[in-house]
C-alpha cells in the first residue's frame, strides 16, 4: 500500500475524528494504520460497519458561514480539504439554511475514499490498551462511546478523575445577552479564593413570585429520556435540576439557587428569595455558565424555562444543558496545544473524546490532530490556526482556553462544548459601527454586525493559515446586515 518512507501513524477510531485525521495524513503524503473497532465489536450506538456513520441526527446544522459559528467551521474545514466535508456536501439531503446528509450515502462515500487512498490501510480490531512503543506516533479517536478495556487504559494513565464516563452539562450564556441592570457581579460571602476577585459571579435576583413560577415551569418542562443502555446517571450530586424540583419546593433554594451570602447591588435592603448564580467559563470572559443547572429538559423548553430568570430575559445560549453518556478526558489539564498528551507526548487524541461536542466539531479536531501529527512526522514545525478562526478557538478552548473552578474542580468543571462565537476573541474596539443610511441601530442588529464580523476575520485569518486564498473581500465596512456574502 505505501509510496512512501515516512512510518506510518496509527489512529485508533474510524469515526467522524479518526476518518478526517487519516485524510490529512494521508494527504500529506504519511502513511496511515486505521484501527477501527466495528466489524469485530459493535458499540451501543452505532449500527453499521461504516466509518463515520452518523448515530444520531443526520445534521451538520448550520451552513451560513456568513454570521453563524457552525457554518464558519464548516468552510474553514473546506478550506483545508476536509474529507467529512466533501462527502457530506455531495450526499447533501434539502435542509434548508443547515447542511444535512443521506448518512448512508456519506458513509460509505467516506469509507470508500479512505480505503482507496494508497496510503491508508484499515484494520479491523479493537485496540484494548495504550500504544506499543513500535506504534510511534497515534491518535486516539475512539469518540464518547470508548470500548471499556481502553477507556480503561486511558484512565490508568491520566487519573480516575481526568475520564469522565458522563457528562453534566449545565447551559452556557453569552455575557453580553445577560442584563446587568438586574443582575451584579459577587461571589457569595464576597469571598476572594485563589485567583479570584470577590466579585466572580453573575447573580440573579428571584422574588417568591417568581421562584415559585419557575419551578412549576421546571416540573412541567418535558425532558429527554435515557437511552436503555445509559443507565440513569445521577451521580456526585449531580442531580438534574428538574428532579431537584421534584423533590420538593424549597429545594433549589437551599441547593443551586441558594440566595445566602448575596446583596443585589441594585436593591441592598431587599433580600432576594433566591438567586441563579452564573460563573465564569472561558478565559475570554465572554461565556457564563449556570451554576448546578445541569439538566435534561428538552431544548425548547431550557430556553423558554430559563428566560423566565430575572436578568436572563433575553439570554443567547452558547450551549444549552444535558446529560448523557460520554466519555471524554481533561484536556485543559492533560493536553498541549497541538493536542499531544502531556505524560506521553507520542499520543495523541482528538473527536469528542476531548471535549468537544457534536459531528463538525468532532471531525474539526481530528483535522487538526491529523495536521499536527502529519507535520511532526514530517519534521515540520508544527503551527496551529490562529485564536481568530473557528477551528483555533476550538482548540484553545478545550486546551486551556476552559477556566478550571475551584469549587467544582477536576473533571466536573470541564463539560463538553460545541463551536459558538462566545469561544472567539472580541473584536478591536471600534470595529462595530451603524451602516450609512441606518436610523435605528438596535442591540439584536449589533450582534448580527458583531458575527459576520468575527466570521469574515476567521475565514481570512484561516485562508492566511492554510495558505489558500481568501473566501472574503479585502476589510472595508460589513455590507447591510444580512446581505454578506463569503
Ligand atoms: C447516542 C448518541 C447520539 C448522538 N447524537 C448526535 C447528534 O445528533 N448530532 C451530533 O452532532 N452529535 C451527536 N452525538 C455525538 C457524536 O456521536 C459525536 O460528536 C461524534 O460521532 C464524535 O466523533 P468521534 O470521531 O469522536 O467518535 P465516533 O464517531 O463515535 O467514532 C469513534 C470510533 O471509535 C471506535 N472505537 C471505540 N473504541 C475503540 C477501540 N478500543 N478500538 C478501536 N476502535 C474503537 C468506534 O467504533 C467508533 O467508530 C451523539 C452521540 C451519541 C452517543
């Protein structure tokens, strides 16, 4: 099979990850062993031998690379040759404004290019330990459905608490949608602790009125079930707060929603009946996450549900909440940026297996792991994309770019993420400025402004990376809102 030299890279895990990590590769002229388990052992999700079969939904959702975060990393990945995208745009099903797939058809159009590529080979096994030292370079793309031996082995090497076998995910707001004319800044107690200011939390004030609404609201929403084979997964106290609910009114208020050792900064002499306390979750400081929301209410209902809070009326979610069965390890903590495992640098993981979330940005890592490890094997230097673009602000994001809290430290404070523009760094200041010719400027049309902003520095700064040409016009002002074309 080989034309060439260099020795070959392992990756174990032909899912959405490993088959994108082995076209870079092999693209890049190294050679390619592709161990992927299905066809001998099965997972409790997948239902064929295909790779990348899709086990869900058949949505890479949205493709607007104009003014959404998705679509950006969808054209960014274009951009670099990615095999995931070429096939999903040529078994693309109607959707309208989102890219879906005829996930048949997208499989096996996968498969096929990864077997005919001379420099592939697939093997069918499971690998149930850590790489022999004759493997050299691997990469780990054995997704949130890890065969239990490796996970196993994974877990010997970076700690019971650095694997997580489920993850808890509580909702995600964009800073800058919460209203602090309702809401303060304030740790409770107005406690400093190691690294912080006395005032790191968003908190929002509920009145009895209102607490007693939003928990006939959670006990009403409708929630998602468990699949059979995950089992209910309520551990650590890390209870769904609907269920909390349930169990009783007062609840919430002496768990999450606690109102003790907080003063509203608006309104000092009334004490808040209870309050929602959101934390600090990137170093960007753009993203707040609900404090002990995890949840497994349906995403409409989060939405509406969690709009009811005080401060939160007109909150965007950068990701809404769940709990499901994932296996997935600290990055923050055990990986370096170019996504090598800090004991053992020779390995490599990348998928959702890292803590990101979802098919694009699973297969997204695992383009940048196949990069990365192709230019290492190559003796290149290794440069990842830059902060500005999609695929840079996902990487930093689950390698450090996450912020590690003190009071819920180890692997519950790292839940997985899907891409969003709150990952990216702001803009220069001044960037944002009214159209000639609009009267009303209003807030809604700022944030339009602020993302086809951000999307057209990531396709550029991208297209410089890549060293391709660019998808965007030169600078100049952002044309009316909603008329950008890439
Ligand atoms: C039930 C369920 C529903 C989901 N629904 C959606 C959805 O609707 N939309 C969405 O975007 N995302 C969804 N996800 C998440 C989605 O599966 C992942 O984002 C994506 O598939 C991850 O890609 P990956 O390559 O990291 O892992 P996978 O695509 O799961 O690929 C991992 C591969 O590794 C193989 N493997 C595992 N262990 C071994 C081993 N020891 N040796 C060899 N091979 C091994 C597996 O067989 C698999 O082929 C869902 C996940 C689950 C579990």
């Amino acid at each position: 099979m080989t034309h060439s030299t260099l020795s070959p890279v392992h990756i174990v895990g032909g899912g959405l990850a490993g088959s994108e990590a082995s076209w870079q590769l092999a693209q890049a002229g190294v050679p390619v062993i592709l161990h992927e388990m299905r066809g001998v052992r099965g997972t409790d999700a997948h239902k064929t031998d295909g790779l990348a079969e899709l086990v869900c939904s058949n949505s890479f959702r949205s493709d607007d690379a104009t003014a959404n975060a998705v679509g950006v990393i969808h054209a960014e990945m274009r951009l670099a040759g990615s095999l995931i995208m070429a096939c999903a745009d040529k078994h693309q099903v109607p959707a309208g404004g989102a890219l879906a797939v005829d996930r048949d058809g997208f499989s096996d159009a996968v498969t096929r290019a990864l077997h005919e590529h001379p420099l592939i080979t697939v093997v069918r096994e499971e690998v149930q330990g850590l790489p022999p030292a004759e493997w050299g370079l691997t990469i780990f793309a054995t997704g949130p459905l890890t065969s239990p031996s490796l996970a196993a082995a994974i877990q010997a090497e970076t700690g019971k608490d650095a694997l997580a076998f489920f993850d808890a995910i509580a909702p995600i707001v964009h800073r800058d949608s919460i209203d602090m004319d309702i809401c303060w800044y304030q740790s409770r107690y107005d406690k400093v602790g190691p690294g912080g200011t006395g005032k790191d939390y968003i908190n929002c004030p509920l009145d009895k009125q209102q607490y007693d609404a939003f928990v006939d609201a959670l006990i009403a929403g409708d929630t998602v079930g468990f699949k059979e084979w995950e089992g209910t997964p309520y551990f650590d106290g890390c209870l769904p707060i609907e269920v909390m609910a349930e169990r009783g009114r007062e609840t919430l208020r002496h768990g999450p929603m606690k109102p003790m050792g907080l003063t509203n900064a608006h309104n000092p002499t009334v004490k808040a009946y209870a309050v929602v306390q959101l934390r600090q979750d990137n170093a960007l400081g753009t993203l707040y996450n609900m404090v002990g929301f995890q949840t497994k209410l349906k995403y409409g209902a989060q939405a509406e549900i969690f709009r009811m809070i005080p401060g939160l009326q007109n909150a965007e979610f950068a990701r809404l909440g769940g709990l499901h069965r994932n296996t997935y390890i600290h990055s923050p903590t055990l990986l370096d940026h170019t996504l090598r495992l800090k004991s053992r640098p020779t390995l490599r993981f990348a998928g959702q297996i890292t803590g990101c979330e979802g098919y694009v940005e699973s297969a997204a890592i695992g383009l940048l792991a196949g990069r990365f490890a192709a230019a290492e094997r190559k003796g290149s230097e290794i440069v990842p994309p830059p902060a500005t673009t999609a695929l840079g602000s996902l990487l930093n994001h689950i390698t450090g770019g996450h912020i590690v809290s003190e009071d819920e430290p180890g692997k519950r404070s790292f839940q997985p993420m899907n891409i969003n523009f709150g990952l990216f760094p702001e803009l220069q200041p001044g960037s944002i400025v009214k159209p000639e010719g609009v009267k009303r400027f209003r807030g809604k049309d700022k944030t339009v402004m602020k993302r086809q902003l951000m999307a057209r520095r990531a396709l550029r700064d991208c297209a410089n990376w890549l060293g391709v040409a660019s998808p965007v016009s030169e600078a100049g002002p952002v044309e009316p809102i909603s008329a950008v074309g890439v």
